[in-house]
C-alpha cells in the first residue's frame, strides 16, 4: 500500500475512534502516536479512554504488518490478521461511527436543501 494509501486509513480510523469514544466512554486522555510506514512517519494525537487506546494501537500494528496490495476491507480479507475478539470490537466501533457519520452527512444535505440562496 502506498503511503497515501496508509495516511488515508489511519485518519479514517482517527475519526471512527474519536465518534465511538467520545460518545460512549468517559475519562479519555491525550496520547501523540508517531507511526512509521515505509520511508514515512506519521503522528496523530488523539483523546480516547484507555480501552481506545490499546485498540486503535493494535489496528495501527495490524495496517502496518498487512501484506495485502491493493489492501482490501478487513472484512473482505482473504487472511484475516485481527484475533477475533479486536475483530469484533472493531466492527461494533466501525458500525455505530459509520452510522453516525452517514446520519451526519444525511442531516447536513438536507440543511442546506434549506437553506436561503
């Protein structure tokens, strides 16, 4: 996968954490992660309760071992490398943050249907 390509899905991971979190847990602190792929480092900072923290770690690890090209869906992945428990705290975390974010765009379509010219 190129570096693009790897930016690109940990800022989507960035934001589905940051909605799950935010909305369902409590005590979140602040952490900078500097995430190394291919000849680039990437660093996010992020404010997510400590359970968040030790899985979007473990999802970072996994994008960065994963020998797929093109990369596809982990949950179209002909070699799935998440143990299954991650596996499905990740797909309840992806499903209630996608749902949120389509709920969102949905909501921000029909303001601006609204909306004065």
């Amino acid at each position: 996968m190129t570096p693009e390509k790897f930016e690109n899905e940990i800022k989507t991971l960035e934001k589905f954490f940051t909605i799950f979190c935010h909305d369902k847990h409590k005590g979140q602190f602040s952490k900078t992660y500097h995430i190394p792929y291919k000849n680039k480092t990437f660093t996010l900072t992020l404010n997510l309760c400590e359970e968040c923290h030790t899985l979007i770690q473990y999802s970072f690890s996994k994008l960065q071992e994963c020998p797929n090209e093109p990369k596809p869906r982990c949950r179209n992945c002909p070699n799935p490398c998440y143990e299954k428990n991650k596996y499905k705290q990740m797909a309840k975390m992806m499903r209630y943050s996608g749902m949120k974010l389509g709920v969102t765009k949905a909501a921000k379509k029909i303001k601006n249907l609204f909306k004065k010219k």
